[in-house]
C-alpha cells in the first residue's frame, strides 16, 4: 500500500481521549508520539492522559452504568452486531494499522482482524443467552430464584502485541453483560483501540459506555482508578511481574479481576509425531506476531532420536523466511516491538550459545532502521539455560530433548507458568495422558494455534485467573443473584 494511503489512514484516527462519548483533549494538554518500529519514525501524536483523566473516564463510565445495565439485552446485541459488520467493512483499515504501530506482517493483522472480530459477533449471540434458574427448595417452603447481574464499571489494560483483538476480547463480554468501560490502550499501540473506538461510535454505542484514556504513564493513570470505590472490575492481560502487582492493588477493594498473564507454552513432540504436522505446528505456534505473544512456544521439547530431523526441518522452513516491514509483500518476519526486545532476545541466544547449544539459523540483530532481529534457531539447550525459563517474546525456537514420556511431563510442567501447551504425538493414549498431565489451561494437540472466540481462553498457575472468550467468559462480568421467594 501507499504511504499515501498509510497517511490518510492516519490522519482520519483521532488524538484525543474518549470520555463521555466525545474526543478530547486531556486535563493538561501533553501529547506523546506513536512510532512505526519497522522505522522508527512518527506516525501520530496523541493526547496524553493524567489521573484526573482517568478519574473523569471512571466518572462517565459510572454515569453510564445504570442505564447500559437496564438497556434491552437485544439491544446490547445489535450494537455488538452493527460493531461486528463494521470491522469487516473496515478490516484492511485495521489491518494496515496494525502494521503501521505494531510492525507485524499485513497477512497477520488480517487474521488478527478475523480473529479479534469474532469476539463482536459471538458476545453479540451470548448477550441474549444471559440466564438463571427457578425453583422450589429442598424443605418445600420456598422458591430460589438464582439471576445474573452485571458485575459493573470495568476498567481494561491491555497490551501492544495484539492491539485489536485484546480490546475487543474484553470489551465485547463486558458490553454484552451491560457493564462500562475505561480502557486504558498501551502507549506502543494506542491507535487500533482508538480506531475500533470510532467504530463502537457508528454502531450506535451510548455515550459514556466506552471510554479510552491512552497514556505514556500507566501506572499513574491506573492507580487512581484501581482505588476508587465506585469501579467494579479490573481486567489485565500483560506480564506476570505486573499483573501481580495490579491484583496487590485490586485487593484492597476487593474488585474482581481477571489476569491473563506470562507463558512459557512447552511444545512437546513425540518420536511418533507426524514430522509434517510438527514443523508446521512449529511455526505457527513460534513465528506468528513475530514470536510476541503470551502463546508463542517458548521450549521446544522434542524426542531425542527425531529432534535432529526436526531441527533440520524447521531451520529449512526459517532461512526462507523474508525479513522487512510488514506492509512489503511476503515478509514473515516483521520488527520486534522496541530496541529492548531486541536486545532481550540477543542477550537469551547468547546465554543458550555460551551454555553449549549449537546456532541452526539467524541469532543476531539487523543493522539499519527499525528494531529487527533475524528468526533464530536453537538446539542442544542445556538445563539451566535462560531461554529455558523466561518468556522470549521474539523470533527464537529453542530445542531440548528428552528420552521418556515422564522426562518430558516433568520438563514441559517445569515452570510457574501454565497458558498453553502444544504436544504432537500420533498416539491417541499418549494424547489422552498428556491432556491430564499437563498443567496448563489450554492445549494444542497436533495443533499449533489454538485461540477461537468460542472457546476459554486463560491459563493456570502464574498465567493468570479469569477466562476470556467461549461460554464462560461473559460470567467474568456477571454477578450471581440469589432470591428466596416464600411459598405461603
């Protein structure tokens, strides 16, 4: 596309906050710079919240709530649909700025758009399927009536990886319970959320429901908020280290919360895998959103006497891949997200390398603009070694191996994480056993992507609590009711 396009792209994006169903400008006037990573040039100046905007978004969206709560459920539902139909109308637009903020590949921020859009159109259905029940008690003497109220004002944190599809993960349950909104959007990425905003405008969502409040001091802004007493709800996806930290400052008042927090996803393949399915699984569950996401395999964990052949495999597949900014056509591998991540990856394969693992393919950072770092690979990783244990969030497939199905239970569950776990075995049993063994809250098997709005997502140990997405994630914003109505 063309910087033409790009441009008018990002001009139609407003500046300011979203508070009480207008853009403004906030309390005191300072802005902040959004920058392309594949670049590093300016591509927007925002308005940068204080705590007093915060404050002022909480109070629009407490204002709100009464009448949001009362609001129809079909009527919920239709703005959640028209939101939906939206997004598909505009779905290049979003895709484009993703790109642009976020460095990821076009073709992926369009599957993020398909992905992220899901969320509108299954919260649209569930709105209307919000349900109790009704019956006599055990003595006899008395009707329960069990319902489901909206948990409240909800105040949302999301991250820059996924800049569309976290915002709409956790708007459109809260939206379909009849709960508000304050969002505040990551300062990397700020611009799909305000977009999306614009677009929740259109569909006919009421003023002060939605409320966005971008800022380049979160834990300032979010402070304040956490701390009032009328906000209900606090939803975070984001790092372990900092999710602990928010549920320390949720707990005073006792909000309910929801966390999706760090990964360290074990992808474990058999010496009965289909070598095919694995590779592939490989690198969609690696390389997809350039290794950044909190379902990225972080430890590839494969059968000694095939891990040669998959190694060979999977450096094949990566050597081919074509490293530039996302808007080029074929780039797989975009930027990473800041200077930071680059040289956090440099510093994890330098740890691995210096430990005794053999370098496969890539292993270092590109000169020039922008903060790129080629797609890497890893084998022999000892026990002991950094990559083993922390999140990468970047392009690097590390490889260990392992002999027996315990050694491999006890490596893949040696971790304080538990999001997701991939395991590729063409043995049904084994499967089956991996399923109970495995201690985490999600799993791919024979399968490297396992994201789908219809399904929970959210993890165990320090990968969070909550769920989000599927049946139960509209529950995260309900409350349970019960009434004892007298039979005489």
């Amino acid at each position: 596309m063309s910087t033409q396009t790009e441009q008018a792209l990002l001009d139609s994006i407003p500046t300011g906050l979203f508070i009480g169903g207008q853009w403004i400008d906030g309390e005191t006037g300072a802005t902040f710079d959004v920058q392309d990573p594949a670049t590093g040039a300016v591509i927007r100046t925002i308005a940068d919240a204080t705590p007093g905007d915060g404050i002022r978004a909480l109070d629009a969206a407490v204002a709100a709530q009464d009448s949001w709560a009362a609001t129809a459920p079909r009527t919920r539902s239709d703005i959640l649909r028209r939101a939906f139909d939206l997004v598909q109308e505009h779905k290049e637009d979003l895709a484009l700025l993703m790109t642009l903020e976020m460095g990821k590949p076009l073709a992926e921020a369009r599957g993020e758009v398909a992905y992220g859009g899901e969320f509108l159109r299954w919260f649209s259905e569930e709105a209307v399927r919000i349900s109790g029940r009704y019956g006599i008690n055990p003595e006899g003497t008395g009707n329960m009536v069990v319902s489901q109220r909206p948990v409240g004002p909800s105040f949302f944190v999301t991250p820059w990886n996924f800049p569309f599809a976290m915002a709409t993960r956790k708007i459109a349950p809260a939206l379909a319970a009849g709960c508000t909104v304050v969002i505040k959007p990551p300062a990397l990425t700020p611009l799909t959320t305000m977009f999306f905003t614009s677009l929740l405008e259109k569909a006919g969502l009421p003023a002060g429901v939605v409320n966005v409040v971008q800022t380049s001091r979160s834990s300032a802004l979010s402070a304040p908020i956490i701390a009032d007493p009328r906000l209900r709800k606090l939803s975070f996806t984001g790092s372990t280290e900092v999710g602990r930290k928010l549920i320390a400052q949720a707990a005073e008042g006792v909000l309910r919360v929801s966390m999706e927090l760090g990964g360290n996803a074990p992808f474990v393949v058999f010496d009965d895998a289909d070598l095919d399915k694995a590779v592939e699984g490989a690198l969609a569950a690696k390389f997809r959103n350039i290794g950044q996401a909190c379902t990225a395999a972080n430890r590839f964990i494969v059968h000694k006497d095939v891990a040669a052949e998959f190694g060979r495999r999977v450096t094949e597949r990566v050597n081919a891949m074509k490293i530039g900014r996302g808007t080029e056509e074929g780039v797989a591998i975009g930027p990473l997200i800041d200077a930071d991540a680059v040289a956090k990856a440099a510093e994890l394969v330098g740890d691995a390398v210096d430990r005794g693992a053999t370098l496969l393919a890539g292993g270092k950072a590109l000169d020039g603009a922008g903060s790129f770092y080629e797609p890497t690979v890893l084998t022999d990783v000892v026990a002991g070694s950094a990559i083993l244990r922390e999140e990468i969030f970047g392009p690097v497939l590390a490889i260990a191996t392992f002999e027996t199905e315990e050694e491999a239970v006890r490596l893949a569950n040696d971790t304080e994480y538990g999001l997701v776990s991939y395991v590729f075995t063409e043995n049904l049993q084994r499967g089956q056993r991996m399923i109970a063994d495995l201690e985490t809250g999600m799993m791919g098997l024979n399968v490297g992507v396992v994201s789908n709005a219809a399904a929970p997502f959210g993890g165990v140990k320090q990968s969070g609590v909550g769920r989000e997405g599927g049946l139960e994630g509209i529950h995260e914003y309900l409350s349970t009711k019960y009434t004892l109505i007298p039979v005489s």
